[in-house]
C-alpha cells in the first residue's frame, strides 16, 4: 500500500470496508485438528469395543478407561502445557475464536459429569449412555459450526441428535451395534468435517497471505 | 470532492480506514496481521496507526513475547462510534447521489 492518497471515492471506501472485513472474519477459522484427534479416538474406541464384544472378550470397557486417561492428558496439554512447548504465533485474537475455545472447555467439563454419571447410575453398559454422549457431542458441533459458519459441523451435528433419538427409541434392542451407530456419528459429525477443514485450513492460509490489496 | 466534506477525515483515508476496518471485527491484532492484510509498508503502517492512536480510535500496546517485540492493536470505543457514523454518512452519500 503506497503512502496515504488525499481522497477517495465513496465507492472505494465501501469497498475498501468489505475487503477488511472479509479479511478479517478468514482470520476466525478452526484447523480442525483438534476434532480430527478426538474423533479418531472416539471412533477407534468404538470400533475396538464392537470387535472385542464379537470377538466375546469380556473387557471392553477397558478400552473406554484407555480412551479416558488418553482424552483427560490431550486435554491438559491442549489447554494448559502446548503453549510451553509450542511457540505458536497468534496474530491476531477474534471473539469467536474465544468464545469457541470457552466452548471446548465447557464441553469437557459436561462430558466428564456425564460419563462420571453414567457410571454412577449404571447405565454406561446398557448402551443408553451413548444417546447422552451424542446429544453432548451435537450441542458442541452445532455452537462450533454456526460460530465458524461451517455447514458441515451443523449437518453432523443433526447427525448426532438423529443417533442419539434412535439410540432412546430402540434401547437395548441396539445391543453391541449401538457402538457402530456411535462410530458412525463421530465420523460424521468430527472426522468428515474435520478433514475437510484441514485441507481448506491449509488453502485459506495460502490465500490470505499472499491475497493483498493494491492501493 | 465537496459531497465528502462531512465524513471523518481521520477514517476517510484509504490505510487508516483499511486498518479500522480490519480492528472492527477483531478483539485485537497484531502490527504483522495489519501489514499482511492491508499490504502496507512497516513504516507507513506504523505513521498511520499513530495518527489512529492519536484520534483515539485505537489503543496500542508495545510488550515483549518469547524475546521478541510485539505490538498490538485494538480498537476503542470511540474508535466504534466513529466508524460507525462514518460508514452511516457513507451510505447517505452513496444513496443520494443514486
């Protein structure tokens, strides 16, 4: 941008005002790593636990008490210690991104009264617990997609709702396939959207930095 | 260029009214992401942002991070108020002279 110019017309100026504004709201976006590691997870936990249940291996919760140490540690590295071990430079702060981080923390802090209350009530091996988790996991996609206006997490979040209804409709009649309706979800609502978002994370940071305006 | 008269001239210029722009949608930024964005030299980014400090419109803050110097901005409320009116006065004009 050359040094200041006296005058510009109103049209320009308009203009001007919408190009920066554009900019700025590319700036309120989501890599989508961090659902891509909780949905692989999820989904693989679910997986495991289905083919232990075939494979009539007894132990199957075990593999959620893996995945609960597991997410418990990411979670403390995520939110307290990545900033000590990367040097991460955030350009810019954005409301939304705020907000959407204060929502990945209120999720957490209700998924763990939730699963500690499944286990409390004994529903957590009646397959039930699962609906919960789905209308947990549902509430979060629709909050982060309308945020970061990404139709994919809004779509995945009316995925999980679905699972979770048909989940309370049949009850137990869903047996071990409750896990594959739970994996299906996640796939659906974390890891689809997820990937997508990475591969248009990497796009749009090529575009807004080398995207500059001549004036 | 009588018909503009009226319109701050603090904002009606094309790099402050371009940074303004940017800041009004943020909670803050850093003096790299307005360079980026608007594609401004270091040192006119830096006269023009001044001028802004100046008006009011926006706060700066110099600190250090990991050794290395930082310089944020964010705009104030008066800052919002007058982009605010001018981006109305614009509008005004745009639809009068239609």
């Amino acid at each position: 941008m050359n040094k200041e110019k006296p005058s510009i017309s109103g049209e320009e100026s308009l203009r001007l005002i919408e190009q920066m504004i554009g900019r700025a709201r590319a700036a309120e976006k989501d890599s989508g790593r961090g659902w891509i590691v909780w949905g692989w997870l999820l989904f693989l936990t679910s997986i495991i636990h289905y083919g232990m249940i075939k494979a009539g291996i007894q132990k199957g919760n075990m593999v959620w008490q893996i995945f609960g140490v597991t997410a418990a540690l990411l979670f403390i590295y995520e939110q307290f210690l990545r900033k000590y071990f990367v040097k991460a430079v955030v350009k810019v702060k954005t409301y939304t991104n705020e907000l959407v981080s204060k929502l990945g923390v209120a999720f957490f802090i209700s998924l763990t009264i939730l699963v500690y209350g499944n286990i409390r009530l004994g529903i957590n091996n009646t397959g039930l617990n699962f609906g919960y988790l789905l209308i947990l996991y549902g509430f979060w996609m629709f909050i982060h997609g309308s945020a970061f206006r990404y139709r994919l997490l809004i779509v995945g979040a009316v995925i999980n709702w679905a699972g979770a209804l048909v989940i309370f409709y049949f009850k137990e009649k869903l047996g071990a396939e409750v896990l594959l309706l739970h994996a299906f979800c996640v796939a659906m609502g974390y890891l689809v959207p997820g990937h997508i978002a990475l591969i248009k994370y990497g796009k749009a940071d090529s575009l807004t930095s080398g995207d500059q305006v001549t004036l | 260029m009588s018909e503009f008269k009226e319109l701050d001239p603090v904002l009606h210029s094309q790099l402050r009214l371009a940074v303004v722009s940017l800041l009004i949608g943020v909670k803050e930024a850093e003096f790299i992401f307005l360079k980026e964005k608007t594609g401004a030299t270091a040192g006119n980014l830096s006269v023009q942002l001044q001028k802004l400090r100046e008006a009011g419109y926006i706060d700066i803050v110099k600190q250090f991070k990991d050794n290395y110097p930082q310089t944020i901005c964010k705009i104030t409320i008066s800052g919002i108020k007058a982009f605010d009116k001018y981006v109305k006065n614009l509008q005004s004009y745009l639809s009068a002279g239609k």
